[in-house]
C-alpha cells in the first residue's frame, strides 16, 4: 500500500487538491502497478508562520 505525503503551504482550494490527488494516484498506479484503492494520501496544509527559507518566515516574506 503506497502512502504519499505532501507538504504544501496553505492557500491551495479543495478543487486544486481533487485535481492533485487525483493525478499523484493515477502516476502511483501506473508506475508501481498499484491499484488505486491501495494509494493513500496525506496532505498537510502549513501556515506561512510554519515555513521559513533562509531564516525568515514566509509569513515575514510576505510583508
């Protein structure tokens, strides 16, 4: 059973992960040969005072 986890920073709609889902599962099926039922997917949504790059955090990064 594939689990894929994707890290991503917040902002993204339900549509967007549906569409990313769908696509991650569909490139897992046809490269290991899995079923589809066996992929599982855990996506975790970050704030951007949780991410930082360079030692400043995205939220500042924003500014």
């Amino acid at each position: 059973m594939p689990i894929v986890q994707i890290e991503l920073l917040e902002g993204r709609t339900v549509e967007q992960k549906r569409a990313m889902v769908k696509e991650v599962t569909d490139a897992i099926c046809k490269t290991l040969n899995a079923p589809p039922e066996a992929v599982r997917i855990i996506i975790r949504d970050m704030s951007f005072d949780n991410f930082a790059t360079a030692g400043v955090l995205r939220s500042d990064q924003e500014k």
